[in-house]
C-alpha cells in the first residue's frame, strides 16, 4: 500500500553491552501513518531499540534509519520531526506545568496552543503548579502533552502507561488516538513499545514480537487475529490421546480439549468434528495472547 | 446505532463496523440521509486507530451504502447502491451460496430455509417501520 520511505527502518541491529547482546540482529520496517505496535518482555530489547533510534545510543553494527536519515548524522533533522515519551519521565523540579511547557516549545518550530490548553484541561493539570509535586500519572501526561502540541510526523512511546492507574491510562491512549493522530493522518506514525497489550488492542496496525534481541513475528494485527484461533471441542467421553498436526498447542482436561492453531484452523477444525464432538467453538486470540503463543510454544502452555 | 467491536471474532475490525452500519441502515436504525459520527470521537469511543475508521467508512462508500460530502463528513445514502442490478444480483447470490451450503450441513430444507427468510425480511421491515414512526 505504502511506496514511501519508511518511518522507521531497522536492518539487523545489532547493540551489545559487554559480552550481552541486548539486540541481536533485529530488522523492521515502520510504514508512514501506521500505529506499530512493539512488544516484548522486560529486557527484550525495546527500549535499546528505541534508544539507537533516538540517537541515544550507538548501534554495535546494522543500519538503522528515520525518515530515510541516519539518526546520528542527521540528527537534528531527525529530532525536530519526532516526539519520545520514556517509561520515566523527569522534568527540571523547579519548573512550573506552564514554564516546563514553554520551555518545551521553544525547541520546537511548531506548537499548537490549542491542544495544549485541550490536553491541560482534559488532564486538569493547574499550568502553576511545580513540576516536583506532580505524581507520576501527572507527570505522564505533562509528557505526553510536550510530545503531542509539536504536532510530529513521528511520536516514540516507550512503555508510556506502565505504572499508571487505570483511569489515567484510558485517558492516556484516548489522547493518542484522537489528538495526536488530528491533521494528516497518512503522515502521522506512533511507534509503541510496551508489554500491557491488551490496552493497545484497538490502536495497533501492525506490531513486532520481540525476544532476547530479535524479531520474532511482524504481523498486519487485523490477519494476526485471523490467523490465531483458539479452538474448543468438548465430546461425550473422554476422547483420549488426540493427535493433531498443524497445532500450535493442545490442551486435554477430560472432555475438553483446547487447541491454539496458527493459520491451519480448518484442518484442525474437521480432524475434531470428524470424532463428533458435543460442543465446538472457535474463537480468534487477541494480540495478548497471540504474544503469549508466540513466547510460550507448543508444550509449555501451562 | 451503536457498534460494537469484538476482537475475538476473527473478523477484521473494519469489516465489523461495515457490518454493523449495513444493518443498522437495512433496519432502519440509520434512516437515510442521516450522518454518520465523525472520524475522531468515533475512534477515541471504540479505542480503536482512526485508520480502522477512516478505513471502514472508505469501504462504505465504495459499496454505496454510505456517501462522503467534502467538509460535511459521511451520510447514509438515499438513492442506494451505485453498482449495476446484475452485479447486485451476483453478490447477493454469492452470499446465498453460503447460507445455502450452512443449510445443508445443519439439516434445514428448502421449505424451512425459505419460511426463514420471509420471516426475516419481515422482521427487517418491521424494524424500519417502527424507527420511521419514531
């Protein structure tokens, strides 16, 4: 669909810390507009990622671009165009809400105001109060607020509601949905690493699992959801060791058995009619536990 | 009309809201010429991406159930499909096609299948009966 240059390439990344290689070999690609979804484990390698992305960090070898520029030597044409909200936000603790805002904008070229006073309003944030005594929630979402009004065709959030009770995180991801991604959508790309996934269910467009530093799955969430089913069959007896080819896993209580199938889902589905079973449902895995799958193969399922 | 999305369903999200808007204009739960909700609060309701919106409302359009007004946003359609009646008639027969063969595997003869759907066109019709006198 998209010819652009992507938003974010990443070719076999590699960075090592000491003999660890906390990113191993990791290749993807972000198409413009699209909201990615990047999930891993703690200590899978999000957050070095991102890091090599921001320029935080130097890639041990492998290619990484943004907006088709190299992230170190370009990187105030790179910095000016994207927005980054980390796992810990700290702000200078004499500044006021308001005074941390302006500070913000004056590094940036673009600033709406009217988001700005949308987003104070909609967080009640007081714009004199000090940036020492906001909580954590707080400061989040004064994060997020500098990360939005500069308008950025890129926005980087790194487990951005981790931490967060659940009001605040609602109101967090509803902001990112509607705020952010006003004006030119084809344009507008969020890039977000995180292990609470199910919050983000109905925002990805497209994610990347990842483990011990490398891409595991890239997949369109919309054929994820396809491909990924959980199959239930319950029958009048006990049926007995079942052998199934092309499950992902098979789970036997009894009369139940439960199989996770990945794309092979008719094949699976027949095998069990054919021993008529009383009861048969089919229901697709959500991207949660797609990523549990995917971590926990064939066997393992506990 | 309310939609409602269910991620377990296997089908994709977009296709859940084109469903939904097609029932909801067939029983009359969206009377032409009504708007649709904009792209935005639509989204942040549901928490899904506004690309799955936007996405939804294109495929709409595309069928004819639903026509976009520049700077207005998106209405149900009064004058319905754009499609020829031949190629109407074929892709309802292809959706025919499926419940016939649902039919045969769940031991429902013609006879049954065709009470069916009397019944259910008649339902339909009631249903927009009572949201034109509402």
């Amino acid at each position: 669909m998209h010819t652009d240059t992507p938003v974010i390439d990443v070719d076999r990344l590699v960075r090592r810390y000491g003999r660890t290689d906390a990113v191993d070999g990791l290749t993807l690609r972000v198409a413009p507009g699209r909201c990615y979804g990047f999930f891993g484990r703690n200590g899978a390698g999000k957050t070095t990622t991102i890091k090599c992305l921001l320029n935080l960090l130097r890639p041990t070898s492998g290619g990484i671009r943004v907006f088709g520029l190299d992230p170190a030597r370009d990187e105030v044409a790179v910095k000016s165009r994207l927005a980054y909200v980390p796992d810990a936000v700290a702000f200078y603790p004499w500044m006021t809400v308001r005074g941390t805002l302006d500070y913000f904008a004056s590094f940036r070229s673009r600033w709406n105001q009217e988001t700005e006073r949308a987003l104070l309003d909609r967080f009640r944030l007081d714009p004199r109060q000090r940036a020492s005594h906001l909580s954590k929630g707080q400061r989040t979402q004064l994060a997020l607020i500098t990360a939005i009004c500069p308008e950025p065709d890129l926005l980087v959030l790194d487990e951005p509601t981790s931490g967060l009770d659940p009001i605040v995180r609602r109101e967090f991801i509803q902001t990112v949905i509607g705020a952010y991604q006003e004006g030119d959508p084809g344009r507008r790309t969020v890039f977000v690493s995180t292990h609470l996934i199910s919050e983000f269910e109905g925002l990805i467009d497209e994610f990347t699992i990842l483990e011990h530093g490398r891409n595991v799955l890239t997949l369109d969430a919309d054929t994820a959801r396809q491909r990924y089913q959980k199959i239930h069959a319950r029958f009048a007896t006990d049926p007995g060791t079942v052998h199934l080819d092309g499950a992902q896993s098979v789970r036997q209580r009894g009369r139940d058995v439960e199989v996770v199938v990945d794309g092979r889902s008719t094949e699976v589905v027949d095998r069990l009619k054919a021993r008529s079973p009383e009861a048969l449902t089919i229901e697709s895995l959500s991207l949660e536990e797609i990523f549990v799958a995917t971590l926990q193969p064939a066997g393992a399922a506990a | 009309m309310r939609l409602e999305i269910n991620f377990k369903s296997g089908k994709p999200v977009y296709l859940q809201m084109v469903d939904q808007v097609k029932a909801a204009a067939a029983s009359g739960a969206v009377q032409p010429g009504e708007p649709l909700p904009s792209i935005r609060p639509l989204a942040e309701e549901l928490r899904v991406n506004r690309n799955t919106v936007a996405k939804a409302y294109a495929e709409l359009e595309r069928q004819g159930v639903i026509e976009s007004i520049a700077g207005k946003g998106c209405f149900v359609r009064t004058n319905g499909s754009p499609l020829k009646k031949a190629v109407r008639m074929e892709l309802v027969t292809h959706e025919i096609d499926a419940a016939v063969i649902q039919a045969h595997h769940l031991q429902v003869n013609k006879a049954e299948f065709l009470r069916l759907a009397e019944e259910r066109f008649a339902a339909f019709q009631q249903r927009r009966d009572r949201a034109a006198n509402e």
